[in-house]
C-alpha cells in the first residue's frame, strides 16, 4: 500500500493527511478516486481532484469533467477543441511558448509509431489564408513521420520537408478555378535514398477556398472541415487516398528490394512524429491576420509486426482500416461510446479461438464491445443499441465473467399466455427466483442451441493448493451487466433473433500504470488526439498517460517546452491545471504575455438573427409591433390581453454547417429608462445573465425574466402577479445556439406597453359552435363548426391535433362578420384509438393583419364545452381499456 501511494514504508503517514492540499485526504485519492495525492489536478483538466468528486465526474478522466461552464468565471469547454497552427514566430515575448510545429512525444520508445502498414487520419480546415498566387506550389504537412540526422530539432520547428519519411497527409496549394486558391490532399512516403523520387498519391478532387468575408477589402480564404485518411500496405504495396470517407485515388508504389519499401527507421537518423509541418505564412500582413490550420481527431493506426496471433496461425501483419472502418470513423469519435457496437481486430481478423478464448501467444482478446449473440452474420459497425435489460447468464467455468458458451437469458417473473379471446395476457409469478432459468418464465437467447441444464461437478483448487470438488447447477445465474441490444425482429423486447453485446467498460482500465489502453489496442489505434482534454497538456488518448510517476510525467502526452521564467512544471502560481493565466484557452502555439495555451476551440459562434416583435393587434409581416396593449383597468376577460410572439426575420446561419435553435427571454421593465443594453446581457450555460452585476452572479429576477417561451401572454403574465400598465416596457432577447454548443451575441428588440381602445382593437375571439360526431367513428370525418364574431371580414384558420400533436393546418378565407364556417378532416385519418383536438383563430384583412386569440378556450361561450378548457377532445372508438392497463403494468 505505501508503494501504490508513493510514501516512504519507514516513516508514519498520519492518517487524515491531505498532500497535495486538494481538499482530499491520501486515503480517499488512493482508494475512492483513484486519483494523485501529490498533484491538485491529477487528468490536467482544469478542475481540481475535490472539484471532480463534488461534481461527481472523475478525477483520473480528463474527458470526463464538470459542466461545461461549471460556474467558474473564464472556463468555457464546449467539447468542440482543436488544435491550431501558425508559423513558427521567433519574435515573441520570452515569457511565451513561441509558435509553430507540435510534436508527438516519443513516450521512451522512438518506434512506437514506426509501422511498415499504416493508415493515418486528421481532420482539418484553413483559416485567413491570403488569395495570393506567391503561395501555390506550397506543400503543408498536416501529420508526417520523417527522419533526420539532426537529434536535437526543437518541438516547433519542422524537419526538412525532402527528409525521409515512414508516413506523411498534406496538401498542396493550387491555383483553384474560380479565382481562388485550393487545396490538394495527398498523402505519400520517401525511402531514405535521396535519388529515389517520393512515392506520393494526389488527390484529383481539391478543396476549394472561399473569402472569410465577402464584405472585406482583403482577401483571406477558408476552407470548410475536411476530413483525409491516408493508408499504404506493405503486402499489395498501394497507396490510397480518402476524403471525407469516400476513396479518392490509389497507386502501386515502392519496389521488390528493401531499399524502396516504406522505411520505418533509418540509419543514423532521430524519427520525429510532427503536427503542421512547413506551414504557410501569408505574404502581406496588411490585413492584420495571420493564416491558420486547425486540426483535429488525429489518429495514427498500426500494428507492429509479429505481436497479434490470428486465428488459423500466424501473425496479423499489414495491418490497415478498411474502406468500411474509414468511412464508419469520420463522422465520430472512435473512443467507445455506450451503446453503439465499435470495431475491433477480431472483427475482421479473429484474434481469439471459435469458442472466444485466448489464442496462444495474445497478450488479451482484441476486442472493444463483447458480442453475446452467436448469428453468424457481423453486427454491422455503428450499430445503436439499447439497454437489454434484466439478463443473466449462467457461470459454467466460474471465473466471475462470461465467456462464449455460457448459456445467457432473458429474467422474467411472467409468461405470455393466450386468452379464451385469442389475445396475449401476461401470467404473473411470486415464486420464481430472480436470476435462476425456469423455462416456463425466462427466454434463452444465446447460445441457440445446444443447452444441456443437467448439473455437473467441477474441480476447484483452493488458496492453499487443495482440491475440491463442487456440483454446478447451469440454471443458477449471475446478472450480466452493460448489455446493450438491436431490436432486429421489431419485437419491442430482446429476443434471441436480435444483437446484443456487452460495453466496453472505461472503469475496468487500470489507471495507476501508463499503458498502451486497452479498447485502442484491440482497434490497432497507436496514436488518438482528440484536443478535447483542455489542461496545460494534449493527451494521447489511445494510452493511459502515466500520471502516478515522479517526477509527474505524463509521457504520453503532448506538454510545453517552457522557458525557464516559467521555473517548474507546473506553474507554482497555479497549481490546478497548466496555464498560469486563469483565462480560458488561447490560441495552441500563439503567445501572450500572461501565459500560454494549446488548444482552441474550433466551433464559430452563429451569426445574430433579426428578430422582430409581434403582437395580436398588429400582425403585419416584415414589421416589429411598437405598442402592445392591455385594458385600462384590469379584468377578467382575457381576450382583451395582447400575446407577444417573437418572429425570426432572417435566421442566424452556423459556420459549422449545423443546426441552430433559438432561445427566448421576455424581459419586463417596469421604468422605461431601465432598459437593457444588449451588451450587458450575455448568454451562458442556457442562463441569460446580466454582465454589470458585480455582486451577484448575474442571475435576473423572475419579476424581469418573466418569459422563456416563444410567446408571452399578457393575461398569463397578470396572473402570476405581474400587471403590465401604459408606459411599462417589454424586452425581448434572443440567442441563436448552433448544434456545435457555440451561441450568438445577444439580441434585442422591445415593445411598449399601451392601452386597449377601438382604434388599435384586438378582433373578437371565434365562437365555437360544435366538433362531431362525439366520440369519433374509425372512417368518418369530424367537423369543426365556428362563427366568425369579428367586425370585419378576414380568415379563419384551424390547426388539427393527433394525440396533441399538431397533424396540419387549415385555413378559409374571406369569411364575413357573424358568418359561421366548417372545417372537415380527411376521414382517412381518423383511426381508432387516437384522440382529435384543434385550435382556431381569425386573422382581419387589414392593413395590420391583426388575429384573434386561440380557441379554446373560450369565454361565455353559448356552446359552454369549450369555456375555461384549454382543449375540447374526441376519441376515436373506445377508450383504453383500464384492466389492460393494470395487466401490462402489473409489477408498477
């Protein structure tokens, strides 16, 4: 135990004793959170080991962290981090990292990521790239393994770019037809001979540039995300090129002898693995930008030769991902998400025997998620999935897990009967015994065949060497944890025609000891940065960085060369995390006296939508309503208050090509002169927040946030206590939040309160005259019935509602004052079992396009079915049957 904890066996460790002055005693780092007791931050997160524990997230994980905001003041972690590269800049201030290339660690073994086969990845996209032609021919390496003779090249400097190279993906800048530079992927190797030309593949598809800004008076392109995979194998001796998962070219390169392999060493020369080589400055600074290359989801694929037994004998060699794999990798993270079946070697090479142990020589089973099915077709990659449930297993060899064989069921207490009327009913029983397989009651499912239930005796040899002998009954079972199932046969439940498979479980890793991780070794993933760790380091995700050594190592990982103002590692100013600034992270390799960053976030912020108001009296398109209205005195009559309903006139658009929702706030201002300025507010975490409030944490009272909906009924509002009067102000501020977590800047538009007269009237709500047949007839169409009792002429719309969800919209124009109009649905719809509702409402043919409210509900209606009621229902045929509801939800 003090060896595991780092304290000295000859000297007393009291207990209670909080090294690392976390907040955390040795005791508890040690045993409940696995986690550093000399080291605030153990995962270099940013957040403290007690801030993690508080907060219930892990403090060994640094992909697993509090709340993205997590209430602290500068910290932003959207998830959405990549790195970023300049060219390397030698005028910094000597306080900063300077700018330019990062290198990938050699973690003590300089080949660790030396393959003959290899498929490597990155996604990545330019940003403020000058339009300029001095730049084409320019060649940029987004990820190369090279060599050279120099052993002392700096971590942001680039090795020569005619240097030897294992593997290397780049692109080359062309000229571009539309009058813009492009890009040209490629990906390519060079034997050590220097007469020997580069085996290299182009891609015939370039990525065009477009202008950052159509508006500017400069030039400056990017490029949308764009995700290259690069693969070469050592048996057929092709080189292939993908672009976003599809294949783009191929060609036969190298030769017969050695000498024109692909090298992975070469003599007298230091490997170097390194991200943004060689890349670009622009030639003119008059813009004041600088070009930049984001990169993401580096990945680096490989298996060293003679390692991995395969079924059949023999070793895996020449390893690479196939097209399948590629494609499946680029749209998501390949770190093993719950619920969705991931790929692993022994899913096209089979590492194990046919009965899914061990073969002879394998370290492990080289897989991520354990498939429990025995069908015989693959699951297909990606394949989603859905908690299984109560299944068990029965422990046949007694070693504490499943194994291939062992007989796995469905635990049920009932069985499915059929009654006198031909329908199913469920039987339930008190006497079954949970995880035991009664064959009346629970469903096997794997394997299909082949069950023997008969007990049999087993040999089991004790601590002490003694054997001794135990009857096992196949019928008693142990439950299976993190199963996961593929409903293949649409039966709503598991049987055995459907997939199913146990997670990959993360906590199960041993995180005391730096190793190649488990679920990346059964993958072939040698290298994994995912830049979404935050922290002073950029951590390898396929290993387990070795945080318990001392010195701290993180070996794994990519960290700062500092220069020696900065004294130790870490920086003694702040122990938690890596920065000495308590700001969010900079730019990954730019400079700023206060400290030092290495990612950053990728995602753009949304533009700002245009927003307009309207209201009930004035509905008019294209124009924002001034004046809102309410009754001179207060009253109960709702229709007399005005409903304020916000209107997107021109969205917002996501740079990152994703989805955007909007976010509401009606704001109230009692005192007119009190308004908010846009720049005050700022939107956080789904809080709006007002920035000038320097006591408090921003938080707005519900006597000024009195809305967060789309609309804002002023009837709604004055019941809840707060009376809107003449002069009163209404506010409306609205977010545009992108599908990438990044939000707008706040915007605002406002409407004054007034009071209700003829002149700037509200139209009378419909009468509801009647809703047949009641209840509804499977076939036969049901009528709506309304008066229009307006004083004027204009168009009755109706919305029909299918179990409260909104099936379409209708409307009849040109209806006059008094004159009643009927609404029939299409009888095809109208089914048994479902109930109908609708809402309607008038819309005046005047120059404002004022409406009504909805009906229902109503108010003194003559029709008394609809008053004070928020829907009037029809039911189709009859209604759910009670005693149904009790069988099926006996166990409730």
């Amino acid at each position: 135990t003090e060896y595991g904890n780092r304290t000295n066996p000859l000297v007393y460790n009291a207990s209670g004793i909080d090294s690392d002055g976390d907040g955390l005693n040795d005791e508890d780092e040690f045993s409940r959170t696995l986690t550093d007791i000399y080291y605030q931050d153990t995962d270099d997160d940013e957040f403290n080991d007690y801030e993690e524990y508080t907060a219930g997230t892990n403090g060994h994980n640094s992909l697993s962290k509090p709340a993205y905001s997590a209430g602290r003041a500068g910290f932003l972690y959207e998830g959405n981090r990549a790195l970023q590269i300049m060219v390397k800049d030698t005028g910094v201030a000597v306080d900063c990292i300077t700018r330019g290339v990062v290198t990938v660690p050699e973690a003590r073994d300089a080949d660790r990521l030396a393959f003959g086969s290899w498929t490597i990845e990155a996604r990545m996209r330019i940003r403020d790239l000058d339009n300029d032609a001095a730049l084409v021919g320019s060649k940029v390496f987004l990820l190369r393994r090279s060599f050279s003779m120099n052993d002392k090249i700096a971590d942001n400097d680039a090795v020569d770019a005619a240097a030897p190279t294992n593997y290397a993906l780049g692109f080359t800048i062309a000229a571009g037809n539309n009058g813009y530079l492009s890009l040209v992927p490629f990906v390519s190797f060079k034997v050590a001979d220097p007469t020997s030309p580069q085996s290299i593949v182009n891609s015939p598809v370039e990525i065009p540039l477009v202008r950052e800004d159509e508006e500017s008076a400069y030039e400056l392109l990017k490029s949308d995300w764009v995700f290259l995979t690069g693969v070469y194998s050592a048996t057929t001796q092709k080189l292939s090129l993908y672009i976003d998962g599809e294949f783009k070219a191929e060609k036969t390169v190298g030769g017969a002898a050695a000498s024109f392999q692909c090298p992975t060493a070469v003599e007298n020369h230091t490997p170097y693995v390194k991200i943004g080589e060689h890349m670009v400055a622009n030639p003119s600074m008059a813009s004041g930008k600088e070009a930049r290359m984001l990169v993401d989801e580096v990945r680096i694929w490989g298996v060293q030769n003679s390692t991995i037994r395969v079924r059949g004998g023999g070793y895996l060699t020449a390893f690479t991902r196939s097209p399948e794999e590629i494609a499946f990798g680029v749209s998501r993270s390949v770190y093993p998400v719950s619920g969705v079946y991931d790929p692993c070697l022994d899913y096209r090479y089979f590492t194990t025997t046919d009965r899914g142990g061990l073969l002879a020589g394998n370290p492990q089973t080289y897989v991520v998620d354990i498939r429990v099915d025995d069908h015989e077709e693959p699951i297909p990659l990606g394949t989603i999935g859905q908690s299984a449930g109560n299944l068990a297993y029965s422990d046949l060899n007694g070693n504490g897990q499943w194994d291939i064989g062992e007989y796995v069921w469905l635990d049920r207490n009932y069985k499915v009967e059929i009654d006198e009327e031909g329908n199913e009913v469920r039987e339930y029983s008190t006497d079954v015994k949970l995880y035991y397989f009664d064959e009346d009651y629970d469903v096997p499912l794997s394997p299909n065949t082949g069950w023997d239930l008969d007990s049999f005796t087993r040999d089991v040899i004790g601590a002490d060497g003694s054997t001794t002998t135990v009857t096992i009954d196949p019928k008693e079972g142990r439950l299976l944890h993190r199963v996961y199932y593929f409903d293949r046969d649409n039966s709503e439940s598991v049987s055995a025609e459907d997939y199913f498979w146990i997670e990959y479980d993360h906590e199960a890793d041993n995180w005391y000891a730096a190793k190649y991780k488990r679920w990346a070794e059964a993958q072939g993933l040698a290298l994994y940065l995912k830049f979404d760790d935050g922290g002073g380091s950029i951590e390898d995700y396929a290993w387990h960085a070795d945080w318990r050594t001392t010195p701290k190592g993180w070996k794994h990982a990519i960290r700062p060369t500092l220069p020696a103002t900065y004294g130790v590692w870490p920086p003694q100013e702040k122990a938690v995390g890596g920065q000495i600034n308590d700001g969010d992270y900079w730019y990954v390799t730019d400079c700023d006296p206060a400290g030092f960053a290495w990612v950053v976030d990728s995602a753009e912020a949304p533009t700002e939508p245009e927003v307009l108001i309207h209201t009930l009296a004035n509905n008019q398109a294209g124009v924002s309503s001034e004046f809102c209205y309410v009754p001179a005195v207060a009253s109960t009559d709702f229709s007399k208050y005005d409903i304020l309903s916000a209107v997107i006139a021109r969205s917002a658009s996501d740079p990152e090509s994703g989805s955007i929702a909007y976010k509401y706030f009606w704001l109230y201002r009692a005192n007119p002169a009190a308004e908010f300025d846009a720049a005050d507010l700022k939107y956080e975490d789904g809080t709006l927040r007002l920035l000038t409030d320097l006591e408090g944490d921003g938080s707005l009272p519900s006597d000024v946030l009195v809305g967060r909906d789309r609309e804002l009924d002023l009837y709604m509002l004055k019941e809840k206590g707060i009376l809107a009067t003449a002069g009163n102000v209404f506010q409306l501020a609205v977010v545009a939040v992108s599908s990438s977590g990044k939000n707008s800047a706040v915007v605002l538009e406002k409407v004054t309160v007034d009071v209700l007269t003829a002149a700037n009237e509200i139209p009378a709500s419909l009468e509801y005259i009647s809703f047949t047949p009641n209840p509804g007839v499977e076939g036969r169409p049901f009528v709506v019935t309304l008066r229009n009792r307006a004083d004027n002429a204009g168009t009755v719309c109706i919305q029909w509602f299918r179990n409260l969800n909104l099936s379409r919209t209708e409307s009849k124009a040109n209806i006059q004052p008094g004159a009643q109009v009927s609404f029939m649905l299409d009888p095809t719809l109208v089914i048994n079992g479902d109930t109908w509702a609708f809402k309607a409402w008038f819309e005046a043919a005047d120059a404002k396009q004022s409406r009504s409210r909805a009906i229902p509900p109503t108010l003194g209606n003559a029709n008394p079915e609809s008053n004070d009621r928020e829907w009037v229902f029809r039911l189709v045929g009859s209604g759910y049957d009670e005693v149904d509801w009790k069988e099926e939800n006996i166990n409730l």
